[in-house]
C-alpha cells in the first residue's frame, strides 16, 4: 500500500512549493486540522495551555519533532523493513523527543519545568505517529518536511488560541503580561478556565466555529 | 532481502547503535549547561527564603558574596572539607538521620560579613506522591522561621502541589520551631482558612492536600531533629553576637 502512493508521487518532479504541496502546509491549519477536526493530541492541548508561553514552546517542540521525524523517516523509507516499521519510526521520534527535551533543560529550564511529562509524551501524541506512518512512509523528504510543518503549525495554532482565552480571562494577563491590570481594568479571573475543563470548553467553540465557517455536516 | 531476518535484525542495530550514540553526544554536551540551571535553581531557592528576589537580581553573585555554605553531621560538629553544593540531600535523606551529612547555608549581613542574619537548613520529604524539599530560613535566634520554599516533584495540581506557591510558604513566616528548650516544630493543620495567628507553632492548612501537608510535616519533624543538636549548640552563641 505505502509503495504504491510512493511511486505515485515519485513519478512526477514537481516543485517543493507546487500547488498540491502548499496544500500540505494549509490543509492542516483548517480543514484537516489535527486538533480540531482529526481530534489528535487533545491530551497535551488541555494541560499546557493555562498561559501561552508553555503553550508556544510546546507547540515549537511538536513541530520541530514532527517535521524533522517526517524527513527522516522519510529518507529512509525506502530501507526500512517493513515488519519493524513502527518500532523504527519510534525510535527516530523518541530521538527527536528526548534531544528536544534535553535542550529545552538547557536553554529555558523554566519553562522545561512547567511542560515537565508533556515533552516526554510527544512520542505518543498520536499526530507525530501518524503523520510517519500517513505520510512520510510514501513521500519524497520535501513534501514530508512540509507536511510535518504544516500540522506542527496546525497544532500550534490551536494551542496559542486556546492559551490565548484562558491565560486572558483565567488569569488575566498575555505571556505573563497583565493586560487588564495595565488598562486600569480591575479584572477577577476566571478560575474555570485554568482547569482542563476550560480547556475542553474552548475546543469545543473552537470546532463550532470551525464547522460553521466550513459549512462541515455530520455524515449520518 | 529488506525482509530477511538477517536484515532487519542489523537494520535494529544500526539504528538502535545511531540514536543512542547522538542522545549520548547530546546529553554530555549539554550537561554543563543543565547543571549550571540546577546550581542556579538551588541558589534561588535559598535566597527567596531570606528576601524577596526581583527580576533580574544577579543570583550568583548575590549568592557568592552573601552566603556561607558548610557541612554538618547530626552532633552539630562542622565537617571540614567537604562542599556544601557536593551534598545530594536526596542521597542523604535515605540514611539514617544520625549519618547524614547535612548542608548548612549562613546568610550574612549586607554590611557587617561577619553577621549571621539568617541560617537556612534544606529539608527533603516524602509527599502524597513522590519526593518534596525545599529550604527554610530561621532567623538569627535560630528559633523563629524567617521564610521557607518548597518543591515537590509529583504533588496534585491545584491541591498538594500549592506548597510551592507563595501563598503557602507565607504561612509559615514567623513560627517557631522551640517551644523554650523543647523542639516542637511546626505543623500544617487539616482544614482551610483558619486563624493560628496566635500559635507559633501551627500553620493554616491547605484544603484536599491533608496528606502533602502531613508529608511536610514529617519531613519537618525529620529534618528539624537533625539539625536540633546544632540549632541548640548555637542560639546561645549567635545571640550573643548581636
């Protein structure tokens, strides 16, 4: 199945920035969103968003490990042994993980502190898994680089927007800055929104939005 | 061939062989920075027990010019020669109280380097889930709590783990842990929003975290009765100084 797609794409030499693979950066912003519509790695988006600074590390972690897997995973796609696929695109994503990790320990401790356990569970975040095996297993490195990007970005749209609304209304403030406190405002945040349940609540409008823009209708 | 046995069980070599030795070079390359944030997260906790730190103070040399770091065994005798920093406490807490090395940090006087101001005993614990420390700050009289930072690696969000917030730890400023000559501690007690303004020696308790604020409270007793032999050696000696 993987080689077939493989030799399809392989046929044609397109432009890295072709209009089929800009596609692959735009789709997941909207349409194909990981969060919002393919409903991936929820996990994370609900336990570092309460501000917006763990919330824009994460999501510059998730895209730099999926879309350096994806190129990997990529170049090699044509040497791996099928019977071990996983376990190699596992390995090359627990690479990434733990590297990210170790320079985020190095560079912003603080922060790495306050995301704790959640870079660690990129390696099981469901979008980095399945964009290897969805994607990077049958196309060229270029397309997979962009693809890894674009649902990188995907996620990290909805996390920044998700952190935006509950760092605003929870705690009052933008990347730590006090918005409504600098506008003479005096403002009692909302200790609902710093629960994960706050979290899920801003999703949900989130996808509503979403729907209603795109004119999206459940298949029965 | 790509699915032949021999194959796959080198191609699992290879890559296991590739990634493990990059995640090597990676983590010898960048431990010194790692170590440098874990030194500088020790100094602060330190620090923020006896002032409030702002943005941007210069920890390390604030730490360097204002803090005497010693060693300690459980008779109150200084052990010569041995650093401080070069104490895991964690190591430490696993022995039994009467073999632990314990690090001491004096904090000195901004003006007179000679002055005691504040003595700053680490202290290490065991929570609901997993480990706790932290500092506490006990003024000159080396009875009174001048402040005190704690850390927990697993506690409950929101509930447990509110002992690392300001909030908590400003509780604790002003207790005592003598009552006279007696070592009595200070005790976290159940139930919030209580008034033990009067009592030097209970702590208004933190509501859903009864068994956190049970694990300070041993890891205080524990703590405290290594460092009374000390603590009892001294307050004569440093009272007078003042």
């Amino acid at each position: 199945m993987s080689t077939e797609i493989a030799e399809v794409v392989e046929k044609k030499s397109e432009p890295l920035f072709s209009k089929k693979n800009k596609k692959l950066i735009t789709n997941p912003l909207d349409i194909d969103n990981p969060i919002t519509v393919q409903v991936l790695g929820v996990c994370s988006a609900l336990a570092v968003t309460t501000q917006m600074m763990p919330a824009l590390v994460m999501a510059i972690a998730l895209l730099v490990v999926t879309a350096s897997s994806n190129v990997i995973i990529s170049l090699l796609r044509n040497t791996i042994p099928s019977r071990i696929r996983i376990i190699v695109q596992l390995a090359i994503v627990s690479l990434w993980v733990i590297m990210v990790d170790q320079l985020l320990k190095a560079y912003v401790y603080e922060v790495w502190k306050q995301l704790s356990v959640f870079v660690g569970l990129i390696i099981t975040n469901c979008i980095v898994m399945g964009r290897l095996e969805a994607f990077a297993m049958g196309n060229k490195p270029g397309p997979s680089l962009l693809d890894g990007l674009g649902n990188g970005f995907g996620y990290g749209l909805i996390l920044l927007l998700v952190g935006f609304f509950r760092e605003l209304f929870g705690g009052g403030s933008i990347f730590g800055f006090k918005v409504f406190e600098a506008l003479g405002i005096n403002y009692t945040g909302n200790g609902l929104l710093l629960l994960p349940a706050g979290a899920c609540i801003i999703v949900g409008i989130i996808i509503w939005v979403q729907r209603s823009i795109n004119g999206f209708r459940e298949a029965h | 061939m790509r699915q032949s046995n021999l194959y796959i069980i080198l191609y699992a070599a290879a890559i296991t062989i590739v990634c493990g030795g990059a995640l090597a070079l990676a983590s010898q390359g960048l431990k010194p920075l790692q170590d440098a944030n874990v030194e500088l997260e020790r100094k602060q906790s330190i620090l923020t027990t006896v002032l409030p730190l702002k943005k941007g103070d210069d920890i390390n040399a604030l730490y360097a010019a204002r803090v005497k770091e010693s060693v300690i065994d459980f008779q109150g005798k200084v052990k010569e020669g041995l650093k401080a920093s070069d104490i895991d406490v964690a190591k430490e807490y696993k022995k039994k109280p009467e073999e632990r090395l314990l690090p001491l940090y004096e904090f000195r006087d901004q003006t007179d380097l000679t002055k005691v101001n504040n003595v700053v005993l680490p202290v290490y614990g065991f929570g609901l889930w997993n480990d706790i420390w932290g500092f506490v700050a006990l003024q000159a009289d080396l009875n009174t709590i001048q402040g005190v930072s704690f850390q927990h690696k697993g506690e409950t969000p929101g509930l447990g783990a509110r002992i690392s917030s300001e909030e908590i730890q400003d509780r604790f400023k002003g207790k005592s842990i003598f009552d006279a000559d007696v070592l009595k501690s200070v005790f976290i007690q159940k139930g919030e929003g209580n008034d033990y303004s009067n009592d030097p020696h209970k702590v208004d308790g933190i509501s859903g975290a009864t068994l956190t604020a049970k694990g300070v409270n041993n890891m205080f007793v524990d703590y405290f009765t290594c460092y009374k032999n000390y603590l009892k050696k001294n307050q004569s000696t440093i009272t007078q100084n003042l």
